[in-house]
C-alpha cells in the first residue's frame, strides 16, 4: 500500500510540475492549480512517510496541507472565471479559520470515546471541505456551457476528476479518525481508495493538460464546420457572404461570445453575437484577455472576436488557428471587396450607358419633332415663295421680296440639316457606304453646283485635277465637305478673287490630299483654334456673309467618319488653304452596270393619259402648296385625303398611280397606313412617296425598308419635287 501511495504522490507531484510549468508560460489560473497538487503530493508524502503515526505536529501539519487542497482548487476555479469572485473572501476567511483551530486542536486522548470538541471539528472540516469542494465541481462543469467540444470537455473531466478526489480524500481523512476493528477490511479499503486516488488523478491530469491526440480527436467536430465553413467562404462573391458564414464559425471556434467586422475608419461592418468593442491602444486593465483582435488589410481595420475568461487557458492552440483564419479572412474579404467594387463599376457603367441612351433616344425624339416642327411651316414659305418666284408676272420690287424669303427660308433650312447631321453623327448613328470615288469627276459636279454662286461673286475658280486620282470614301458625305470647303473659298473671298483647287500626295504614304485654296482675307492666327467649333464664325457674321458655323464642324466629323483628315493653314491678308486627306484607292473594274430593278407586271401596265395622285396631308397650308405645285402639271389630278383611314378607302377605291404619305396623321401614323397599304394586294403595287418634315436618317431608312419608293422632305424643293414625279410617271407613260 505505500509503494501505491508513493505512486499518487508522485503523480500529484508531476502534475504540479505541469501546471507550475503552464504557469511559467503565461497562464495565471494554472499557478493555483500547481499549487493545488503540489499541497496533494505533499500530503500523500507525509501520509506515506508517516503510516505508523508519529508525532502531532506532523499530523497536524498533514491536515493542514490537506484543507488548503480544496481552497486552492476553488481559487483555480474562480482564476478561470468558472466560479464567482465573491466566493473568495468567505472561502478564504473560513480557510485561514480552521487552519488555525488545526492548529490550536489539543491532542486527542489516546482511549475512550472522542470527546465533543473533535466530532464538532469534523463535522466542521467535512461541511467546509464539501461547500468548497461544490463550488470548484459545478463552477467547472458550468464553466464548460457555451465552449468549443474541445475546452468543454477539458473542463467537465476536470469537474469530475475534482468531485472524485474529493470524495476520495474525504474517506481516506475519515478511516484515520475511526479506525475500524478489522485490519485487514481496513487495508483493502484504503487499497481501493488509493487505486481510485490514481484514476481521479489521471482524469484530471487528461483534462488539464490533455495529450496531443486527445486534443486532436476532441477538436474535429470544430475542425468539420470550420473546414465546411472555409469552402463556403472561398466560393463567396460578396463581403457580407464571408462575414455570414465565417463569424458564427469564428465565435466558435474560441466559445466566444461574440465576434465583429470593423473597416479602415472604425465603422461595424458586420458582427455576431455580442459586438466587441474595438480597442485602440492599451487594453483595458480588466478582463483585457477577453478581447483578441487581428488586424486587417485595407479598406478593413480589424477582425475582432470577444473571447471567454476560459480562451487564455485552454484556447491558446485555438487562439493561433484564429489568427491563421485571419489571414484567410483578409484574402477572402479582400477579393470579394474588389469583385464588389467592380460590381459597383459595372452597374454605375451600366446605369450611365442607360441613361446615356435614354438621353440619346429623348435627344433623338427632340430633333425628329424638331426637323418636324421647323420643316412644316418652312415647307408652306418657301413652297409659296417658289410658285411667286415661277411667275413672270412680278415687279422687280416683288422679285426682290420674293428672294429675299427663298435666302432667309434656305438658310434657315441649311441650318436645320446641318444640326440634324452633326447629331446624327454624334450618336454614332450615321451609316458611310465606303467606296472608290474618283477625286476628280467628284470635283467636277461640285464645281458645277457652285456654278452660279462664283458668278454672283466673280471669282476666278481654278482646278488643277490631273494628279487626282481615286480615294475610299461616301461619295455623298465626300461631296458634301467638298461643297462646303469651295463655297466657304467664294463666300468669303473678295470680289474677283481665285479659289484653286488641286490635288496632291498625302502627308503619310497611300493617302492623296485636295487642297482648297482662296485669296480671301485669311484667319488671324488667334482664332486657328476656334475654326472647327460649331457656331463659331470667328466674326464672318459682320462681314454679312450667309453661314450657320456649322460647316466646317460637319466637315471635320465626316471626314473621321471615313477615315480621313481635314486640316487648314492661313495667313491674314493673303487668304486661307483647306485640305483633306483620304485613302488612296484602286479605281473600280470596268463592268456591265448593274439593271435596274423591274417594276412588278401589274405596276408597268398602269397607265392612263391623266395621272391620279392620291395626297394624304393633315396640314392644309401643306396640302395647298402640293396642290399649287401640280396646278402647273394639267395631266396631274390631285385627290386629298386628311386623315389616314380616308386616304386608306380613297387608294382601295381609285387606285392612284401616285400616293403622297404624310408622317404624322389625325389618326394613324404613317408607317402604319404605308404597312396596310403595301399588305393589301390592290394597293401594294401603287408607287408610294414619303412627304414629311421629318428628315432625321433613322426615319427615312424605317419608311424604306416598310417599302416607301421615295422620301422628299418638307420643305419641298420644287425642282427635285417634280424629278421624283417625272420619275414615277416616265416609266408608265414608256409601258403605255
């Protein structure tokens, strides 16, 4: 039995040395409970040494060790925050109390029955023995609530293993003061207590210090979710999915009460349980082991988590795991902040395109009602100042009225598809028909068309054409800088000055330039930077020179359009050169051109000595100019109809050979009534024409495409107006 004893002793000893060595490293509960076991081994080691009974100081000095065991458990206890503080003062008050009766105690008498004051100072020592010995048990086992599997379990062996030592003390302390008759019961008693003795004292031992394997086993319930916990977190796209799924896993992987997110500027961004407050600086002087917290990497601050009194003892493995989460935290949050701010990019890109477009399409709604507006009154102006300009019966001061509205209503015209352009252009909705175009030829029509101006101004027009030769361009849009860039050269030169124009290689290889060059007074140097800027006539205005300012902006746009250039140098008093520069070409192949498409059989027999034109017009001052225009045309019969359902019965009833469509009608639009009239087989085959102020591109390629067979905008040029009759007519009047 003593060398069993000596075992025990030593076993306390050594778990001593394993707490007093924890406490070497930091951890404060674990100096109570090396001093706990060290009393133990103490008093197993007097028991053992001095199994005869020997002198009463010794004994005394045995039960001394042996009362301060349960207080100094109990101070371990309250050191992990498992029990009360409270309980200390009373605890050690009666402590220090019966330590000191144990002490005073007279000597027992050697025979006879005990006297009173000893069986009260056992009832006593038994009463203090088991209160502390509940305290520390249940403090313990409640300490364990709420705790990863890991501590809880370190815990609640501890709780048991301290309930069995007690218990076992107890009755070891009770069969020395009442030896019972039977030696040899008694010796086996004490065998079996100083048996279970060792147990208890292995359990606690697994639970204060537990193997490493143990650890591992009592920690994979933790380890599973946490794992679970980190996939779910690299798959995450938002800062709130890994602030979701890793904080409640974070909480417990310590049993902390709480955990939080905070950002750069302190501000919560997301937390769990119990928010922690975040610290600055030097920790609180209470409970400063109850905040841990792990910086971040920016725009975050820092991961704080609000830990247990328990984390510092027995999650200090939990607490290094915690902060290699952290990092995994800051990749994750990092990545998801990044995917969000492009998120944010995206939709705010996305949102501007939108509104870019609903601002493109209200801008588009505004020029087309615009062009419409402006167009319809300009079309009765200029239609009626036509037909005056027509008759031969005018007095010169009338003629001279007369043209004075045709230049105001044109100008004011040139004005309105000049804007139209430019807008048009700008949306980026202006189709190019990239084609060989010979320079030269192309020169010459525009040349033509400036015809009469240079005779109003006498200027001297030079071409110098041989060295020009084909270019990639739209020969509309081409023709149309080129018209502007020879009337800029004669409405701003001086009366019988020289506009040239020639051509020439190109600054770059494969480009050919045409030069514009006039003897007008030239640009001062000051304003070369305005001279593309629309609306900018750098002060042609006083000079009471016709122009919009757009010109030469409707030019540069163009000229990107097609992959060129424009560009301009001047000298003040001498006059101005403009050039463009444009792709070199290979000129087309010589081929049989291309016949016109046939009109359908029915369509080229109808035919008649009178033509019946079918006249949808909602305007009446429109509807009269149309009428004036085709009074001069005998053979033509004009029949009106204001609204579209009427024109619709007038074209299935008199089959006209010529329907004039308005856009906008009373009751139906005019895609809508040309669409019915081009499905229903006695009315498809009629040759349709679009009348309308509307002349924004987009419009024209709709009517189209729903099979208009021409668009002539308002206000009506009387000459072109009566090619696109004549157009219509001739191919019928051939067939008859």
């Amino acid at each position: 039995m003593a060398s069993l004893e000596y075992i025990n002793a030593a076993a306390a000893l050594l778990l001593a040395s394993v707490a007093a060595l924890q406490a070497w490293r930091g951890g404060h509960p674990a100096r109570w409970g090396a001093a706990a076991f060290a009393a133990l081994a103490v008093a197993l080691l007097i028991a053992a040494l001095d199994a005869g009974g020997g002198e009463e100081w010794v004994g005394k000095a045995l039960v001394c060790v042996l009362l301060a065991f349960p207080y100094l458990l109990l101070r371990f206890t309250v050191s992990l925050g498992a029990a009360p503080v409270r309980f200390l003062r009373p605890a050690t008050a009666a402590t220090v109390g019966i330590l000191v009766a144990t002490v005073a105690l007279p000597p027992l008498p050697e025979e006879g029955a005990q006297p009173a004051w000893a069986v009260a100072y056992v009832v006593v020592v038994l009463a203090f023995w088991t209160v502390l010995s509940l305290a520390t048990i249940v403090g313990l086992w409640r300490g364990g609530t709420g705790q990863p599997t890991l501590a809880r379990r370190r815990v609640r062996l501890m709780s048991a293993a301290t309930g069995g030592l007690n218990a076992l003390i107890l009755l070891a302390g009770m069969d020395a003061v009442d030896v019972d008759n039977d030696a040899a019961l008694a010796v086996q008693g004490l065998l079996a207590v100083q048996g279970l003795l060792a147990v208890t004292l292995v359990a606690f031992a697994v639970g204060f210090a537990p193997p490493r394997i143990v650890r591992v086993l009592w920690r994979l319930p933790e380890q599973d979710e946490l794992r679970r916990a980190t996939e779910e977190m690299v798959g995450a796209i938002r800062v709130s999915e890994v602030t979701a799924t890793l904080l409640p896993q974070i909480a417990r992987v310590v049993g902390a009460s709480g955990a939080a997110l905070y950002d750069g500027a302190d501000r919560l961004v997301a937390s769990f349980g119990r928010v922690p407050a975040l610290e600055h600086g030097a920790a609180p002087p209470q409970h400063a082991h109850a905040i841990e917290t792990i910086p971040l990497s920016p725009p975050f601050g820092a991961l704080v988590v609000a830990t247990n009194p328990l984390t510092p003892f027995f999650g200090r493995e939990e607490i290094g795991l915690l902060r290699a989460l952290g990092a995994i935290v800051d990749l994750s949050l990092a990545r998801c902040a990044l995917g969000e701010r492009e998120r944010e990019r995206q939709l705010a890109l996305r949102d501007a395109m939108e509104q870019a477009e609903q601002a493109n399409t209200a801008k588009s709604d505004f020029l087309s009602r615009m062009s419409h507006e402006l167009r319809t009154p300009l079309n009765v102006v200029l239609g009626f100042g036509q037909i005056l300009e027509m008759r031969g019966s005018l007095t010169p001061k009338d003629r001279e009225a007369v043209d004075s509205i045709l230049k105001a209503g044109r100008h004011l015209l040139d004005l309105i598809n000049e804007v139209l352009d430019l807008s048009t252009i700008e949306s980026g909705r202006m189709a190019i028909s990239p084609e060989p175009v010979d320079i030269a030829e192309l020169a010459t029509e525009a040349i033509d068309l400036i015809g009469p101006l240079v005779q109003d101004r006498s200027v001297q027009l030079t071409a110098e054409l041989k060295a020009c030769h084909h270019v990639t361009a739209d020969r509309q849009r081409l023709k149309q800088v080129l018209l502007n860039l020879l009337s800029n050269g004669v409405k701003y030169n001086h009366d019988g000055g020289r506009v040239t124009i020639s051509c020439a290689e190109g600054e770059q290889q494969g480009r050919l330039r045409l030069a514009v060059a006039d003897t007008g007074p030239g640009v001062p140097a000051a304003l070369m930077g305005r001279l593309f800027e629309p609306f900018d006539r750098l002060g042609a205005e006083a000079r009471q020179a016709e122009g919009t300012g757009l010109g030469l902006a409707l030019s540069r746009q163009l000229m990107q359009l097609m992959g060129g250039e424009i560009g301009a140098h001047s000298r003040e008093g001498e006059g101005s050169t403009f050039w463009i520069e444009l792709p070199l070409a290979l000129p087309p192949r010589n081929g049989a051109a291309p016949e016109p498409s046939g009109e359908s059989e029915e369509q080229a027999v109808r035919a008649s000595a009178r033509r019946r034109v079918l006249l949808i017009e909602d305007n009446l001052a429109n509807l009269k100019v149309i009428q004036a225009l085709t009074a001069e045309r005998p053979e033509i019969e004009v029949l009106p109809a204001m609204t579209g359902r009427l024109g619709l019965e007038l074209a299935r009833e008199h089959r006209p050979d010529l329907i004039l469509l308005d856009r906008h009608l009373p009751d139906l639009s005019g895609g809508e009534v040309l669409h019915r009239l081009k499905a229903d087989p006695e009315t498809r085959t009629i040759p349709i024409v679009i009348v309308t102020a509307d002349a924004t591109p987009g419009q024209v390629r709709r009517m189209r495409e729903l099979g208009a067979d021409d668009y002539v905008t308002k206000p009506l040029d009387i000459a072109r107006f009566g090619r696109v009759l004549d157009g219509i007519f001739e191919p019928q009047e051939t067939v008859s």
